[in-house]
C-alpha cells in the first residue's frame, strides 16, 4: 500500500497563520508547529523537573508536532472566528475531527494505532501541555511583531499575555518569569 501521510505532512508549510494580521515575518504551520514542540517540551521539562510532575516530554513535544496537522485539509481558521460563537466552534471541531480521521486513512493500517493518539490528542495532560505552548507561541509571535515595530499585533499580545497568566499553570509562570523577556532583546542584546 502506498502512503500519502507524510507527503500531506510535509505540506504544512504552505499553510500560513495570521491571515488576518499584517505581518512583518511572515509563519507557516510547520515553523509554529515545530516552536510549538519545543515549548511543549520546555513546559513538561519544567513541570517534571521544578513541579514535581511526571509527563513524557517527548510525547508532548511529538503531540505538539502534529497539533495543527488537520489544518493540511482545513487550512488555518483564525483564532477570532474559530471561536466566534458555540456553534461555529462546535462545527470547527467536527470539521477538524473529520481531517483528522482522513489523515489517519491515509496510514497503512499497522501505523494507525500508534498515530491515532498523537492526532487525536487522547491524553489530557499532554492536550493540556500542547495548549498552553500553543498559546504561548501565539504569545511569542506577537512580542517578535511589536519589537519589530507592528502595531498590529498590540492588543493580541495583551490577550494573549491575560490567557497564559488565567491558566494557573505553574511551568507557564515560571515560563514566562525566566525565559520570556529575552524574546524582546535584540540578537547582541542576548549576548
């Protein structure tokens, strides 16, 4: 049987986000899917080794990886209408659920089950993990956009800023305590 999955994968970066935004670096799903695995991975990391935890970093950086793979069917909905009301978000996710299922028959039969959990996001710990970074990739973004002077991106980093402090989740604190400020330097200011 031959296998289309991957070729799909790999086309996650022509999706670009942010449609709706004037962008001054422009970001394609496969680049925010990738920052998204690494603070996924940071955020358990920090989890497991400040608080106690004892979440599989390295599923949660591949559960990020694959986070946004139904969007290769879907596209990138903005964040605004995706959630604009119950019924559109309701309907977003059944559409989503559907994509995922088609990326999932596009498997050999012996790689469904192991990737079935990874696009489905069945563990609630790690769905929780994935997110908060891909909340605070969001946030990421926008911190890069002001310091390049778009003002476009102000109040989404306000929200967005708001939405990772409601989490209450003590490795996005301590996240966003040791690590954020340095996305607002310049490259010699970080020496």
């Amino acid at each position: 049987m031959k296998s289309h999955f991957f070729a799909y994968i790999s086309r996650l970066r022509f999706i670009s986000r942010w449609a709706l935004m004037r962008n001054t670096a422009p970001e394609n799903v496969q680049e925010h899917s990738h920052e998204t695995a690494v603070l996924a991975h940071a955020l358990a990391v920090i989890r497991n080794e400040r608080f106690g935890g004892h979440v599989d970093a390295g599923a949660a950086a591949v559960a990020a990886l694959y986070h946004d793979a139904p969007e290769i069917l879907t596209g990138d909905l903005p964040t605004p209408i995706k959630y604009f009301n119950p019924a559109i978000k309701t309907a977003y996710q059944e559409v989503e659920s559907a994509a995922e299922q088609k990326l999932l028959d596009l498997l050999p039969p012996e790689l469904q089950g192991v990737y079935a959990p990874i696009l489905r996001q069945s563990d609630p710990e790690l769905h929780a993990l994935v997110k908060a970074a891909d909340k605070l990739s969001a946030y990421i973004k926008c911190v890069e956009e002001l310091k390049a002077g778009n003002g476009e991106f102000r109040d989404a980093a306000v929200q967005t800023r708001a939405a990772l402090e409601a989490m209450a989740m003590p490795e996005m604190d301590y996240f966003l305590e040791t690590f954020m400020d340095s996305f607002s330097l310049t490259l010699d200011e970080l020496k």
